[in-house]
C-alpha cells in the first residue's frame, strides 16, 4: 500500500486568515511544493492562546532557541510580553507533528514564530530541536 507523508504547513501560506494582521500570505511556491503530502495547517500563535488579528511580536534578546532556553524573550512593539503564548504554539505544533508522526514542516518566513531567517523562530527553534526539517517560504 502506498503511504503519502504528511507534513505542517503555517496556515497563512495556504490562504487561511491567521496571519496576525488578520490576514493571508498565500504562497504559490509552497503550494505546489506541499502537492505530494498530506498536509496539515497550523498557526503557532493561534495554537497559543492569541487572538487574530493581534499586534505584531518580534524576538527579542536573541532568536528562538533562547526565548526556549529563557534567555530571550517575544515582545509585541508596545512592550507586551507574549514569549509564554509563543511557547505554548510552539509546543502544541510539536505535540501535533508528533502525533501525527510528522517530520517536515513549511514554514512562513520573517515571523516570530515560524521563520528562519534571519532569526529562528520560537516555533521553528523546537520543532528542529526535535529533529523536524522546517523549510521556509
């Protein structure tokens, strides 16, 4: 029997309203490249307790591997701190790839959570901890 593998995928990218500004980053790029999987949406920081749309977060003190380690933190540009929130999706994306048996996630760039570049995100940081490939789009 031929299995499809499945993978995550940041619901922005497909054309979902979860991006914080309460709205999509469609990419044609990642769907095609989504085509042979079976895909799962998700979107850490709605994962996490925040609403959409929300103000906008970024790392601060260091990218995503030190916001897990404590030593960096996410802060939206007036000075709220949402690094528990981002922890939080971040850990539920993970429970959920790990369920689902998943190794490999396509993930929107530039965010706070699922980016790359130019820093890890908090999301991107523990899924790859876990030896999941994240590929950014």
């Amino acid at each position: 029997m031929h299995t499809v593998k499945k993978c995550l995928v940041s619901a922005c990218l497909t054309g979902l309203y979860t991006r914080y500004d309460g709205c999509i980053k469609y990419s044609r790029p990642c769907m095609e490249a989504l085509a042979p999987y079976h895909w799962i949406p998700v979107c850490p920081e709605q994962l996490g307790g925040l609403p959409t749309p929300r103000p906008p977060a970024e790392l601060i003190g260091g990218d995503g591997f030190q916001v897990l380690d404590g030593r960096a933190r996410v802060l939206t540009r007036n000075g709220e701190d949402l690094t528990e929130a981002f922890i939080r999706g971040a850990r539920q994306v993970l429970l959920l790839a790990e369920m689902m048996d998943i190794d490999l996630a396509f993930l929107k760039s530039g965010s706070p959570s699922c980016g790359t570049t130019p820093l890890a995100g908090v999301t991107t940081a523990l899924l790859q901890r876990h030896g999941i490939t994240v590929q950014e789009f």
